[in-house]
C-alpha cells in the first residue's frame, strides 16, 4: 500500500470499472434493506479468521423470503443449502460466509438463531446458507475456530451503509493471487431509462489465477505470473459472490444474473482452477417477489407486481459484471498484513499498482 497511508479503495485510486455509477456508499448495502455484519476472530498465534452475514431485509427472513438462485462455476466447495434455494428458488435464513472447517458449525449456530426469533416455535425445517473459502494459510483451521457467539455476533451486528472491507469477517485469514485478500464489496445503479434499479455485490476472495487490474497485467508486473496450482500441487483458492437487486426479478432470472457476476471474475485474472470452489449467490428484494408465510407456514397472496422480463435484463447483466469486478479489486485494495504462526501475508504493493496503471496509458477515473 502506499506508504504511510491507510488502504484505500480502488475508485478512490481511479480504478472504477465499467460504465454504471456506484450506489451512495459503492456496497451491497445500496440496495435498500440489505445488512451485512462482521465477526473477525483472532486468537494466539494461529486463529485468523471470521464470520460475515449478509441479511436481504430487516424481517424474519423465513417468514419474508426472497427469491434466489445459485451459480456454481467450479464446485470445489461446500455451499450448504444451495440444493433447496434452487429447487424452491427463495431463500429463508440470512447468508453466512466463513472458512471451510467452519461450516457446519456456523450452519448449526444459524439454524438455532433462527429458531430462537419469535414466531418459529412450531418450524420443523430450516435451510442454512453457508459459503466459505480456506484460510488454512493463515488459519488454524482444523480448529474450527467458529463458534455460536461468534455467528451470533456476526448476524446481531449486521448494518446497512458502509461495509468494512479487506481482513475483517470471512475475510480475515483469505488470499487471492499470492497477495492479502478479504472481503469486497460495490455496487451499480443503472440509468431511469434502464429502470434505475441497483445491483450491489460482496464477495469472499481467495482464489487465484494471474491479477488483472483494468486489463493491465499486474501479476506479471509484479512477477507472479504463475497460478500458484501451476506446479500441479495444492489448490489455487476459491470465491463466493454475493449479488443483491432491487429489480424485480424471479429465481429464473437472478441465475442468469448470477452467471453473469463470474464474467466480473474473470476481468480481474481469475481462472476458476480444479481445486476452486466459485459460487454465486444472487437474490431480489423487489415487493413484487417477497413470499410472505403466515404463522401456521401458509403462504399468504403474493404481492403484485410483474416480473422483468428476458429483455429487460442486458443492463443488470452489465451492472454486475461491473460491481463484482470492483468488489474484487477493494477486497484486494483494503487488505492490510496478516501475520500467522510467524508467516506473513502481505497485500498488493499499492505504490507499484498505481505507478503501473499510471504508466499503461489507460484511463482512470
């Protein structure tokens, strides 16, 4: 990073991708209801890691469900309840990021948090989603440090407006393309004539490939031009995406949305690799889509309302190509050093990013 400044995100450096504005705070909170909250977790020498939640509403989100759909790219990854949000293609519980050895654990601390919130005594079945990345790096993952305080820390703490970023959360022991990772977030709001609908996106980076920033070839600059699975041994990390809309889009709909944020990946040099658990998680918080259950689980009359349809969606499929390229970035940009059983895991050196990108000769903003 530049020296003697904190981290700064990648607009605030010139790096805006895309055509589309930012929402206000550039997060997957500019989409309106959408909290996200953080439990970093650091313990001896060796514990470096983290919960983050992501809530679509302020509601009980099993009594107030939204429609959902997940993307898997390369599903070397363990995304639990992703078979029921895409049979049913609504979402019923908050979502939850953390690192691998830790899912279980977070989806039995999710699942109880659910139970206990007033209204559920008479639910019998509730679907945990849970993403997670490996920070076996710098975690002492076999630990599984994760406990039900923590989640519920994580979940109680959720927030709209800004989003804290880089080595925080399920952020806090991840790494992506050699450097410091963590979590990213950004957002895009799309003209009146285009709808003026948002697409907000958060992700969990820790995958590998060869860095790109705006096209420019940073991994090669900075020599390291090789995926760290080139050798033929070990993985080369994963990513979850979150994506978030106001736009009111069925569960049909929101998968090609979410197709579409790997697109986003792929601008910055990811490479999806054999051992790469990529998934997309993409839901709607439009009225029109809201499922409402009564307190016996009956479903109530839906609200009106159309759906967008097939042809409406070009913009949104550029809105998120567009968000998730710049969460990547601030994941990478916001990072700070993380040190772990005497190893340390530095992020990108930001004066040599901004010296490259000022001497490629393109634009920034």
């Amino acid at each position: 990073m530049l020296l003697g400044q904190a981290p700064r995100r990648a607009r605030e450096l010139g790096v805006a991708p895309g055509v589309f504005p930012p929402g206000p705070v550039n997060a997957i909170t500019d989409v309106a209801g959408v909290r996200v909250g953080h439990r970093t977790i650091i313990a001896g020498d060796s514990v470096r890691t983290g919960v983050t939640a992501i809530l679509p509403h302020g509601e009980n989100p099993y009594f107030l469900r939204v429609p959902a759909a997940i993307v898997v790219g390369n599903g070397f990854g363990k995304l639990a309840g992703s078979t029921q949000v895409n049979e049913l293609g609504e979402l019923e519980t908050p979502i939850l990021l953390t690192c691998t050895l830790c899912t279980w654990r977070a989806a039995d601390a999710l699942a109880a948090w659910m139970l206990a919130r007033p209204g559920m005594e008479a639910v019998r079945s509730i679907n945990p989603v849970i993403g997670e990345t490996n920070d076996g790096t710098l975690n002492a993952i076999r630990s599984r440090p994760v406990s039900a305080d923590d989640v519920r820390a994580a979940l109680d703490s959720a927030r709209p407006g800004p989003v804290a970023e880089g080595s925080v959360g399920a952020g806090t022991g991840t790494i992506a393309f050699g450097w410091k990772a963590g979590i990213g977030t950004s957002s895009r709001r799309l003209p009146a004539r285009g709808g003026g609908w948002t697409v907000g996106v958060l992700v969990q980076s820790n995958f590998g490939g060869v860095l790109q920033v705006l096209g420019v070839p940073l991994g090669q600059e900075l020599d390291r031009a090789a995926p760290r699975g080139a050798s033929g041994r070990g993985a080369d990390g994963s990513i979850i995406i979150v994506v978030a809309t106001d736009a009111p889009l069925g569960d049909r709909n929101l998968r090609r949305l979410a197709e579409r944020a790997l697109l986003g990946m792929g601008r910055t040099g990811g490479s999806m690799s054999n051992g790469s658990g990529d998934y997309v998680i993409a839901f709607s918080t439009a009225a029109a889509g809201l499922r409402r259950l009564g307190p016996e689980g009956e479903r109530q009359p839906a609200p009106s309302g159309p759906e967008l349809g097939n042809d409406a969606m070009s913009p949104l499929f550029q809105a998120v190509i567009e968000a998730t390229e710049e969460a990547i970035y601030n994941s990478l940009f916001m990072a700070t050093p993380v040190t772990s059983r005497g190893r340390t895991v530095a992020p990108l050196p930001m004066d040599r990013v901004v010296q490259i990108l000022g001497e490629s000769g393109i634009e920034r903003r």
